[in-house]
C-alpha cells in the first residue's frame, strides 16, 4: 500500500527518468507517492522534448490531467486544465504532446507497463466508448449546495452539503465509486472538525491556499492519506480561495470529531545553557519542506 504523505511539495522531490515503454522522446517525473507493491503511483512530469506513443493498453487505470503545455490524444486536443482517464482493460488512440508540458499522472491498480494495441485488438475498438476525455477547463464549476442527498460530493453531517465548495467532476467509476474530481473552495470557506474517511484520500493544490492541522497547503504542494487518517480544521486563504484535483478509491464519507485535542505537559530539564537561570529557548517546529524553511530551524507559532 502506499505510504501516508503530508505535507510535501513537488519542488523537493527528486527528478526520474519517466516510466515510459514503446514511446519517442523524454520525459522526467517526480513521485508524488508511489505504491512498492502494485506500481500504482501519483506523478508530476514533464516532458523535455516532444513526446508520442501510439495506441495501446496500460496495466493500470490511468489519468492525466494536463497542468500546462497541450497534449493530443487521437483527435482531441487537451490543454491546461482538461483530463483523460482510461480504465484498466481499455485501449487508449495514439498520443502527443508538446515539448514543455507538464501533467499530473495518476496510476491505480497496476504499474507503467504497457502493450502497443494490435490493429484487430477488441479493446482497440472500444476505446472512445469507455475512453474518458474531460474538456474540464471549459467546463462550469457545480455548487455542492445544488447536489441530492447521497451523491459522492463532500457532505458535512446529516447530509446537509457544504456551502462555499465547488466541484467539476472528471471520473467516477459506478461500481466501486472510485472518483477524481476538481475542488474550490471560496476564500474564508472553513470546516472545523476533525474528520476521517474509510477510503484514501489525495489532492494536489493547483492554486490558492489552505490552512489545516498539517500546516499550510499551497500550489504545488500534495497529500496522500490511508484511510483514516484524522485531518482538519480546514480554512481556506488566498484572494480567490484555493482549488485542487482531489482522488479517492471510493465514495467520500466524512467521519467527525468533536472536541479533539493533542496536548502534551512535563517539566523542562536542561533547556538551554545555565537553565534554570536563564529563560529557556524559544520552542522550535520541524517543518516538513525544505521549500518553506529550514528543516528543524522554524520557529513554532
């Protein structure tokens, strides 16, 4: 399974050949997260020289969703902001994409191995049928205000839907209620309590900002939680709030706490130089990207 990560941004994460089969041109990727069993892996990557790989199957479901640059999937362009997404047993058409783009690559079930498709292939066929292709940067934004009871949006208790988040839906899959979907959240949105969910739960930030128990979530910045891991006390920042592209392995249920605390008490020891004579020094918080500070050199506030 993967490990839980929170809070890291793309900048601090090394750069690797891209995992590429039967494809012309370079790429390089960071791991966002990555999966040491299956291959199943959430990557930022961008593409050096102009890229293509011809029609085929993954081994795992896959999911692009194209943060700049333009990418051409059979005969559709996709640029900054739209998505495809093609499960597990279905062919995808022919791909390009231009020197400079960069794209989330999501990977589930499966690792990068893929099978250039045989023009007599049944799976070749069927592509454009279950082929996902979102225009989602034309797409409106859909108030969660406006969604029935027990639809996979973001609820607080009693069914009663948050106000201030917005949705556009890229992919949800019927039977298990695997989804990706974009997020925002207006600016001053808040939901206090603590919360975990029984499925995993990933976002990487595309803009704005947002604070939570695990810091300050920022573009370029990304978690991936196991299932119940406890998260919030969530505030959204920024002028225009803050948006992300979130994923989950099944339909998002919101589990509350109350009142919850962590408090930590004893009695200083050796705090410093002629303690306890002296003030003691100021408390000091590790941080967890070397983009935002030193690692353990951060006043905590």
């Amino acid at each position: 399974m993967r490990p839980h990560v929170e809070l890291i941004d793309q900048k601090d994460l090394v750069w690797h050949v891209a995992e590429f089969s039967h494809a012309e041109g370079e790429a390089r990727q960071r791991n966002l997260s990555y999966d040491e069993e299956d291959g199943s892996a959430s990557l930022k990557v961008e593409f050096l020289s102009d890229w293509s790989r011809p029609s085929g199957l993954h081994a795992a479901l896959t999911e692009w969703f194209v943060l700049d640059g333009e990418v051409t999937l059979g005969d559709q362009a996709l640029v900054a902001g739209d998505y495809w997404c093609a499960p597990k047993g279905i062919c995808t058409p022919a791909i390009s994409v231009k020197a400079g783009t960069n794209i989330l690559l999501f990977r589930e079930y499966g690792d990068w191995a893929f099978t250039p498709a045989d023009s007599d292939d049944p799976a070749r066929a069927r592509s454009f049928d279950t082929l996902v292709v979102k225009h989602s940067s034309k797409q409106e934004w859909y108030d969660v205000t406006d969604a029935v009871n027990g639809s996979p949006m973001n609820f607080e208790r009693g069914g009663t839907p948050v106000p201030g988040l917005y949705i556009k839906m890229l992919y949800r899959d019927e039977e298990t209620g695997f989804y990706t979907r974009l997020i925002k959240a207006k600016p001053g949105w808040r939901e206090h309590p603590l919360a975990h969910h029984p499925v995993f739960e990933e976002a990487y930030c595309l803009e704005g900002e947002f604070d939570y128990n695990y810091g300050k979530m920022v573009d370029g910045q990304y978690f991936f939680r196991p299932a119940g891991i406890r998260h919030g006390d969530f505030t959204a920042g920024g002028k225009n709030g803050c948006t992300w592209i979130l994923r989950c392995d099944g339909d998002l249920v919101d589990w509350y706490t109350d009142n919850a605390r962590v408090e930590m008490f004893g009695d200083p020891v050796n705090w410093g130089p002629g303690y306890p004579d002296t003030e003691p020094p100021v408390m000091l918080q590790p941080v967890r990207s070397r983009t935002v500070g030193d690692w353990k050199d951060r006043n905590y506030q």
